[in-house]
C-alpha cells in the first residue's frame, strides 16, 4: 500500500522551512534559514550577556562608585572603553576560525558591556527602561520590515556608503563635544542622529544577512547586528539624558 507523504512529512525532510527570503533566490532557503536562526542564537546571547553585566555593574553600586571616584577606577574605566575596539581587530581577522572565534566574541561582548553597564549605572532607570524598550520595539519592527521588503524585492546595500559617510561624521561630532562640550541641546541632538543612523544600519546589515553574508560569517553577520543594537540604546539613553 502506497503512503502518501505529506508536505511537512518529517521522514522526507520537508518540514525544513523552504520559503524564499527575496526572488530570484539561486541558494538553498534551508541553508540561509539555517545561517539566520544561527545568527540570531548567537546575537539573543550577547544580549543577554550584555543584560546580566549591566544588571549587576547597577545592582552592586560599589562598582559604579569604584570606577566614578578613584584614579584607579577611572583609568581602568578608560581601558575598558578601549577594550572592545582592540580585541575587534583579531576578532575580525580571526572571525572564521572555530572555537577562537567563540572565545573572542565573547571577550569583545563582556568589555563592550561594562562600558554599557556604567553607561546605565548613571542614569536614571526610568530612562534606561524607558531606551530598552523603545530599543526593543524599533529592532523587531525594522526587522520584520527588512525580511518583508527583501520578500518583495527592495534592496538596501546602496545604503553602505550613507551609512559610512553618516558614521565618519557621528565620530567627528563625539569627538567636538569631547573637547569643546556644547551643552544639552547639542547632547539631544547627538543622541537623535546615533538612533537614527544606526536604524539605518539595522536595516542594511539585516539586509545582509538575508542576502549577502556567507554561511560561514556568522560570527560577524551577529557581531553587526549587536553592535547596531547596542549603539542604537545608548544612542536613545543619550537623548533621553539630555531631555531630562
């Protein structure tokens, strides 16, 4: 007696999603779903690392008033600033290489979360409730936009060098109200331009992970995605700071 295989018969395999992400898709969709749920495993664990760091640089406020007010505190404070963006260096010439990769990623999220973790640890929690959450919502809307439009065919790698040119010009911004602080109005301003350019990057690096990253990129691919996350919050604590 025949048996007649069902479409999501699990002994053929055809449960496996098989939706395209764009038209005119020439790869295998149950890789490339298989390279997205990779991705997004790896970035909801650096988040979640980052949460559990920050939680407890807030909770014990030793640690706060350690790096606020001695020299000791303060220079180390300086080192981990630092810290993310020399162990990002390896970390991307090395991001292919199993498990170096894993040990490196997360060295870069644990600096990269005390930075945030002090960030949050002088403000205010209704503020840093209220940046998480609208944090929160714009990701999963942007995302879901991102995988709706590149279904219809929209494209958004000509984005690349906007953003760039937008992210040369965030960092010239930072580094005059450094040397030559400009008050409030200017902080508010700066926090609105993070959030919005790094909306923007959500968007592009979504985008390329639909469509462009290999399969073997998945270290960087969430590297990207975590970095637009985490810019985009303190982006909008910035802000909201300043409009207190």
């Amino acid at each position: 007696m025949c048996r007649r295989q069902g479409k999501n018969d699990v002994e053929t395999g055809n449960n496996v999603v098989n939706t395209e992400l764009y038209p005119m898709m020439l790869e295998s969709p149950q890789m490339r779903w298989a390279f997205i749920r990779k991705v997004y495993s790896i970035l909801a664990f650096q988040l979640l690392l980052t949460a559990a760091v920050a939680f407890v640089i807030v909770l014990v406020r030793p640690i706060s008033v350690f790096f606020a007010t001695t020299t000791t505190g303060l220079v180390l404070y300086f080192v981990l600033l630092l810290s993310p963006f020399i162990v990002l260096w390896p970390l991307f010439y090395y991001h292919k290489m199993h498990p170096l990769n894993f040990f490196l990623l997360a060295l870069f999220t644990i600096t990269l979360s005390f930075g945030v973790g002090l960030s949050c640890a002088f403000t205010k929690g209704s503020i840093v409730l209220e940046a998480a959450i609208l944090t929160t919502v714009v990701v999963v809307s942007l995302t879901l936009y991102t995988f709706w439009a590149a279904r219809r065919g929209q494209d958004f790698n000509f984005l690349g060098p906007f953003w760039f040119a937008s992210l040369l010009m965030l960092l010239v911004f930072a580094l005059i109200q450094i040397f030559f602080p400009l008050g409030k109005l200017s902080q508010m301003i700066y926090g609105g331009l993070v959030a919005i350019v790094f909306c923007g990057y959500i968007i592009y690096d979504t985008d390329n992970l639909i469509k462009r990253h290999s399969y073997d990129e998945y270290i960087w691919a969430s590297v990207s995605l975590y970095l637009d996350i985490i810019n985009l919050f303190l982006g909008l604590l910035d802000l909201f700071t300043a409009a207190d």
